[in-house]
C-alpha cells in the first residue's frame, strides 16, 4: 500500500510540473494599445475579439494555433513552439515563442513581434 501512495504522489506531481510549465502564458488579451477592444472570453479568437492562450491553443484575430512540442528556451521567460495553425481558409505550421513581458506576452514569429496585454 505505500508503494502506491508513492506512486501515486509521483504521478501528481508530475502533472503539476506539466501544467504549470505551460501555465504562465494561458490567458486572455488584447493587442497592447489597442482601444475598444473586447476581452470577453465569449469571442475569443472573433473579429476585434479576445485574443488568448488556453489549454495549449493560441487564439488570433480569426485564427487558431496547436502549440505542440514546448522547448523552453534556457535562461528566459520564453517558450518555443511548432504552430499548427488554421483560419479563414489556410492552414500552416511554423515556429512560433511566447515569451512574458511586464504586461503579458509577446507573441514572436519569424520576423513578427506583437505583444499582447493580459485582460484584467
């Protein structure tokens, strides 16, 4: 019996460390200085929507992304990710970091930096 209590102990604290090592980017934004912009999670991902990060899917301005295969960047607040991304008819995979930033994260892609505030 204690043999799997200890394994049992192991097992969640390994889905902890999973989740919280994708935790700190999950949330809801809008693009930094925009005005009038909506963060009801209602229209996450819509046309002047909320923009978020949830449960590893990244949601733009009328697009999804899957974040698959994390590779934390050494030394950073930031990490990289494959984009398997979709919306308004194309589809496409690219690297694609999310990094934290004072207000939020950035979303940095191949010559591309937005940065996105946390709704609050």
């Amino acid at each position: 019996m204690k043999h799997i209590s200890k394994l049992i102990l192991l097992w969640a604290l390994m889905i902890a460390a999973t989740a919280s090592a994708e935790a700190p980017y999950d949330g809801i934004y809008y693009p930094a200085g925009a005005q009038d912009w909506s963060c009801n999670i209602a229209e996450l991902g819509g046309d002047i929507g909320a923009l978020g990060v949830v449960d590893s899917v990244l949601y733009g301005l009328e697009n999804t992304c899957d974040l698959d295969n994390p590779t934390q960047i050494r030394d950073m607040e930031a990490t990289l990710y494959d984009a398997h991304c979709s919306g308004e008819g194309f589809t496409d995979t690219h690297r694609l970091m999310l990094m934290t930033s004072d207000n939020g994260i950035y979303v940095i892609q191949n010559g591309y930096v937005v940065e996105w505030e946390l709704c609050r």
